[in-house]
C-alpha cells in the first residue's frame, strides 16, 4: 500500500484528464492520476486510437493516439503521477478537510481537490464466462498486470488476441517460467508488429500459442494448479498453469463513482458552469460525466470544463494565495514553467 499527498487527485487519464493537468499545472498544481487501463488515452486509445477526429481547434484531423501523444507532451514540464492499471474504489472525507482518494490496488491519494474525468465511467474488464472464476480473482486470476514480478517463475496462460494480450505475452515471457497464449482463432486485433513478435517467440520455442478456449479452472484456495482448454474441434485437455490472465475486451460502468456520495442524475454527475464543481465541495467533474444545461459531449467542450475547473481549485488548494491570471501568450513566468524561455 502506497500513500501519496498531492494539490489534485484526477480519475480518468483520458484527453480531458490530461488537459486538466495542463491547467492545473500552469498555476503551479501538482496531479496524480488514477486509470484502470494501462496507458493514457481513455476512450480515445482504447476504443479508436486510429479513428480521426476532426473538431480539435487548430487540428484539421487528429487520430485518437495522436491526440494523446501530443498532450502527453504538453503536459510533460508539469510532472504528474500516473497510476495506471488502478481503479478508484473509495472516497473519504479527512478530518483535515481533504479527501483520500482509495484504488483497488490499495493506493491512497489525498488531496483537497478531486476531479472526476472519467469520460462515460470506468473500464472495466469482462469477466469470462468460466464456472467459480471469481474464487480465483486477485490471486491467481488477474484482469491486469500491476507488477511483473508477480509473475516470475510462474507458468502463464494468456487468453486474447487484443493489444492486451500480444503486449503482456511479449513483456512476460522474459521472466515467466512458461507462457502460453490461447485464442479461439488463428487471428488477432493486436498492432501487426507485436503479433510477429509473438509469432517469433513461439517458432523459438519461448512461447506456446494454441488456438483453443479455456472452459473450467482447477486448484484450490485460489491458487491455480491448471485450466481445462478446447480446440476447434471441440477436444478438451488439462494445462497446468499457476496465473491466468484473460484478456477479453472492456466495458464501461459507472463503477465505484456510484458509491461516492454524489448527486447522480441518470448516471451522470451535475456540475455547476461557472466551477464544473458537484454538490459536494472539492469535488469536480468535467467531460462527458458531467450534466449541465446545454451540454454538449465533445473533447472541445470538456477542454474548456477542465479551464474553469483549474481556476476554481486553486482557491480550494491555497486559499490564503491571490490568483493571477496570465496569458500563455505573455507571460515570461508560464513560459518558463512551459520550458519555452530560458
């Protein structure tokens, strides 16, 4: 368990949480991010990172990757914290006034401001429809990978044929002790370079790969001692295995958010427009969880939300310091903090 201070805890790496640090970093906020997936992006990354988009200002068309990538270098001078793979699953209020901010993974986050960018909801994965899965969750079954090294030695069976799965069976079979790969079909929606890899891997004898479906798991106290596969042909034998990662697609939920004690209309979060703060103070939302009377669900318009947010969570940050406001434009103080003056 890891505890981390910090002026604004942001769930949701998406576009919209990125920009928020770009705001936030201009008068001088620090930032962690919380994200279930494993890199920046949101929905942009993971559901169209080659999709165009043509309603970014000063963009005439942007794929959702790119769009990414270019903030991830805007915001660079600001250093945030990232932590991927993680899902928000509490929020307390301190006695102090501030709010901590719990993951799945046992990181605490506190901070006086919290600020809710989490697109439509959190991803989260789908779960196989394998008989007493959920006994073997969080030991032997896991949804991501949080740290390499819990799967040293060990003998993993990936099951996918995403970007996911090719990715975590390239990075892992270094340090596992074997590594299988299955999928129900000799074909993948991963990037053509990772499937070669694999394919490498698997004519050099370092990975497996079968084009089968896992059916039933078999072990006890959670641990996995092997998982029983079929073929195409519908032939079933027993694979010994120790972790199980299965790689079957995302869906969206509300998810925890839910459960923070928010005002909640039809799923959705209503802000006021002058702050894009909730009904509970330090608590903002921008983006498309939000509600307000004109909404309009575009990056352009969570870009704005994350402007005025910034503005409003200085105050609660540091009270007792007067905001100036300054233009990118003019200012030798942003420029430096931008790293575009000496």
């Amino acid at each position: 368990m890891a505890r981390h201070e910090t002026d604004v805890a942001i769930l949701g790496a998406g576009p919209i949480g990125l920009f928020a640090v770009f705001e936030l970093g201009l008068l001088d906020l620090k930032a962690h991010l919380v994200d279930i997936l494993d890199r920046p992006g949101g929905q942009c990354t993971e559901l169209y990172p080659e999709k165009p988009i043509y309603d970014i200002p000063g963009l005439p068309i942007v794929t959702g990757q790119e769009l990414t990538d270019r903030l991830m270098e805007q915001i660079k001078p600001f250093g945030a914290t990232f932590h991927f793979g993680e899902m928000a699953s509490a929020l307390t209020k301190l006695d102090d006034g501030r709010w901590m901010l719990t993951t799945d993974a046992g990181t605490e986050i506190v901070a006086p401001v919290v600020v809710i960018a989490a697109g439509a909801g959190s991803f989260v994965p789908k779960r196989p429809p394998i008989a007493g899965i959920e006994a073997y969750e969080g030991t032997s079954v896991h949804y991501a990978v949080r740290k390499m090294e819990a799967f040293r030695d060990k003998n993993v069976l990936i099951a996918g044929g995403g970007d996911s799965a090719l990715d975590w069976t390239l990075n892992l079979a270094p340090i596992a002790k074997s590594l299988t790969l299955v999928h129900h079909r000799d074909g993948f929606r991963a990037a053509q370079h990772s499937v070669n890899q694999m394919r490498e891997l698997v004519a050099a004898g370092k990975v497996k790969f079968e084009i089968a479906s896992v059916k039933a798991l078999h072990g006890e106290n959670g641990q996995l001692k092997s998982v029983t596969l079929a073929g195409a042909d519908k032939k079933e034998w027993t694979h010994a295995c120790d972790m199980f990662l299965p790689f079957f697609g995302l869906t969206i939920k509300l998810g925890p958010i839910a459960d923070f004690g928010l005002n909640l209309h039809e799923n959705l979060i209503p802000v006021d427009t002058e702050k894009f703060e909730s009904s509970t103070h330090g608590i903002f939302a921008i983006g498309d969880i939000n509600t307000y009377a004109g909404k309009l669900k575009l990056i352009l318009s969570g870009f704005h939300e994350a402007a005025l947010m910034a503005q409003a969570a200085f105050h609660i940050v540091k009270p007792n310091e007067k905001l100036r406001f300054q233009y990118t434009t003019s200012s030798s103080n942003l420029q430096k903090k931008l790293g575009v003056t000496a």
